[in-house]
C-alpha cells in the first residue's frame, strides 16, 4: 500500500510581512482612485507619479505634497485623501476588528499579534478591548474637534463649507498628517488662538498614543501610570516647552516671520510652530522663510517625533528617553538602567540603540542620494536634509523643495515615507526571516571604543 503524500501546510505570513502587504494593497486602491479624472479638480488626471506620492502620503500620514490640495483635488479626491489619513492613523487592524466585533466573529491569536504590532504595544493582552477604545476616543475627539472649528469657520464661509474644512482638518491634525485645504497651511490663522490651540490639542492627544490616555483615564493618579505613560508626558512637555522657547528666541529677531506679529502672535506662532514639528505637519509661518538655526531646530524635533503607539513618526520620544537613560547610566559607572522606580531592560536598550542607528544612517543615505539625483540641489543640501527627515519622520514640514522634485526624486521621497510609517525594524522583520537565538557560545573579547 502506498502510503497518501500529506499536503504541506501552507506558510502564513509573519505579521510584519502582513502589515507591509495590506499596506501596499491599500497604497495600490488610493493611488488608483485618485488617479481617476473624477479626483481632479480640472477632470483631468493627475498622474500615477502625483497620485502615488499623494496617497502614501496620506496613509502614511505624512503631509508632504506635490500637489496644492484644496485646489488640484476634486470634493471626491479630497474626500479619498481624509478615508487615507483616517486609516492610516487609526490603523486599518483596528478597522478589521471594528468589523469583526460587529460581525459577532472572534478575533483569532494571528490578528491579535498583528494588532501588537501596528498598536506597538508591549502585550497581546487586552488589545481587542484597546481597539475598541481607540475607535470611541478617536470618534469623540474628532467630534469635538469638527464641531469647534465649524463654529469658528462657519462666520466666514458658510455652516456646510465650515463643517467640512472642519472635519478635514480635525482628521488631519488628530491623525498627525498635516494635510490642509489651504496652499499655506494654517499661516493665514497665525494669530488664532481657538484655531491653534485646538488643532494643537488633536495632534498631541493623537501624538501621545491612545495607550497613554487610556492608561490617564483608567488610573487618574500620576503615582499608578505606567512606566511608558510617565516617560511620554514629560518628555512630551520638555520637548514642546523646549520647541517652543527656541523658535520665540531665535525667529524674534527674523522679519521674515516674525515681522509684523505682535508679542501675543509670536508667543502663539512659536507655540504652534514648536510641537508640530514632532509630526503634525502644520506650519503658521512660512517654513522656508525661517533662520538655518531654528530650521536644524525643527530638524531635531521632526527626527525625536511623537511617542510610541501614536498616530505621528520619528523614532519616538520612548527611545530618545531610554538611549539618555543608558548613556547617563554609563557615565555613573553601570549598573540598572532604571526610572521611576522600573528597570529597563538590556532588550529595550538594544531595540531603541537599533531605532536609533538604522533612522540616521537611513536618513543620511537617502541625504546623499537626492543631492545626485537632483543635481539643480547641489547648493541646497540643508533643504535635501529638512526635507528627507520630514518624510522619514513622517511630519510633512516643507521648505518648499518637495514641490520642485523630479520624478526620480518624488519616488525616492515616496519610499522614504513608507519606511518611515513602517519603521526600519519593521521593515527588516517583513523582509527576513527571524532566525531563532544560536546555541553556539563565542570567547569574550575586549574591544576599544571612543
């Protein structure tokens, strides 16, 4: 009798690799659709070049444009652009288990680790209740924010005019993607305060992570908040305070920005202009027009960006925190690499070394190849390094250069928003095979450093 060949099962995808495919199938159906004529404004299309850039910048929630939205973009192609901000910030797991949980399905161990993965949380536990929170605090919060801004819009363009730029620009700023239906962003409201404040709201509270304000709201006690939520808040408020005070000092005596503003608008421009960097996009004065120093400013902020588990980019505030902690510990003599009581682990130390490394020398790679691509860039290479860090880190700010890219450059531009959003580690988990630890023990041996 011969014996019946068994099937081979059948490999499934790593959640990394998963997350990159669903990535580029969403990437594929957006850049499609906007370049159908009816996306246009003219009824013409833009192009596959144009409509790609635009969509992973969206999904990718960057803001970074080729194209003015709010005049090359038909109602339906702004439309598409906001579903594309709002799953990329939301997260299209989360959408998947929205579905399920109406469905009556359960959510199977894949979707969970998958879930962990694009949460970025530390556990696969409680996730599905974490999804659930997320969509209700980013319904009210948008909510909220839509109603604020149709109040103060509705005076000047009228209540059904108002309530979309309202939503559009709530979905924007909460999901950290910067797009805005205005050609100079919000400059035009530089002096605003219910305009900035609440648009600064959304991309902090979107910034932060929803599993911080869970975690706030749950425990409502500085002494029971996690570890991570401690480390996120007050790196968060240096880093804004920090911004803040820099762009005030530095832009005072630049009439190119400050000229004309009172002390009350200026306060309020370096306000704004001194926590979007960490990812939002948004700019209230003309980010061209501002001094080399307060641009390298910005640069450092966009590359730190928000907080792990948020809508915005960058290698994340957390391992800025840990890399300082390890690097101070070291100066100490070693020891525990702790805070607030909690010890941080070699592993975590590693993974944010790991960040760290592969962001700058990704971001200095792609530097030196848009300064050969774009020969007419030569003598702007501050710009290529604005420009190149603002699409890794996902923040959308723009000296004005993405505009004047060539075709070669915009796709160069293009991949470095997608490994941006993704995260380098990501990246190289989907596109390698995880080997399990070796057995095989190596002889110590000193080697020399600094």
């Amino acid at each position: 009798m011969k014996k019946k060949l068994q099937p081979r099962p059948k490999k499934s995808l790593s959640p990394p690799r998963l997350i990159l495919t669903v990535f580029f199938i969403l990437i594929s159906i957006g850049t499609l659709l906007l370049t159908m004529p009816f996306s246009s404004s003219n009824g013409v299309s833009i192009g596959f070049l144009d409509a790609l850039f635009t969509t992973v910048s969206a999904i990718c929630v960057n803001g970074l444009v080729v194209l003015d939205t709010g005049t090359s973009f038909s109602i339906i192609g702004q439309v598409i652009i906001l579903i594309l901000m709002q799953i990329g910030g939301l997260g299209f797991m989360t959408f998947s288990v929205m579905v399920a949980i109406i469905l009556g399905k359960k959510i199977s161990l894949k979707q969970r680790l998958i879930l962990q993965q694009t949460t970025q949380s530390s556990s696969a536990k409680g996730l599905v209740k974490l999804s659930l929170y997320m969509i209700a605090i980013s319904l009210t919060l948008e909510a909220i924010g839509t109603i604020i801004l149709t109040l103060r819009w509705s005076g000047e363009m009228g209540f059904g005019q108002a309530l979309y730029y309202g939503l559009f620009h709530t979905v924007s700023a909460f999901n950290n993607a910067g797009f805005s239906l205005w050609s100079d962003s919000l400059s035009s409201f530089v002096g605003d305060p219910i305009v900035n404040i609440t648009i600064v709201t959304l991309f902090v509270l979107g910034g932060i992570g929803y599993i911080v304000i869970v975690d706030i709201f749950r425990k409502r006690s500085w002494h029971k908040l996690s570890l991570h939520t401690k480390v996120v808040l007050i790196s968060s408020a240096v880093l804004s305070v920090g911004g803040m005070l820099f762009i005030f000092i530095l832009e005072s005596s630049n009439p190119a920005t400050f000229g004309g503003l009172s002390i009350g608008d200026r306060l309020l421009a370096s306000f704004f202009q001194g926590i979007t960097p960490r990812s939002a996009g948004y700019n209230t004065i003309d980010i061209g027009s501002m001094l080399a120093a307060s641009q390298f400013v910005l640069i450092i902020l966009m590359f730190i960006g928000a907080s792990s588990g948020g809508t915005g980019g960058g290698v994340k505030t957390n391992t800025i925190v840990v890399i300082l902690l390890a690097t101070w510990n070291t100066f100490r003599g070693g020891g525990q690499i702790h805070a607030f009581g909690r010890k941080i682990s070699q592993d975590i130390v590693l993974r944010a070394l790991a960040v760290l490394v592969s962001s700058l020398l990704f971001i200095v790679i792609i530097s030196l190849i848009l300064t050969i691509t774009e020969n007419k860039l030569e003598d702007q290479f501050f710009d290529v390094l604005f420009e190149t860090t603002s699409a890794f880190s996902t923040t959308g700010l723009s000296t004005g250069l993405t505009g004047n890219l060539t075709p070669l450059g915009k796709i160069i531009v293009t991949i470095t928003m997608f490994i941006g959003r993704l995260g380098p580690l990501t990246l190289a988990f989907a596109l390698s095979q995880r080997k399990t630890n070796s057995k095989i023990g190596y002889p110590e041996e000193n080697i020399m450093v600094g």
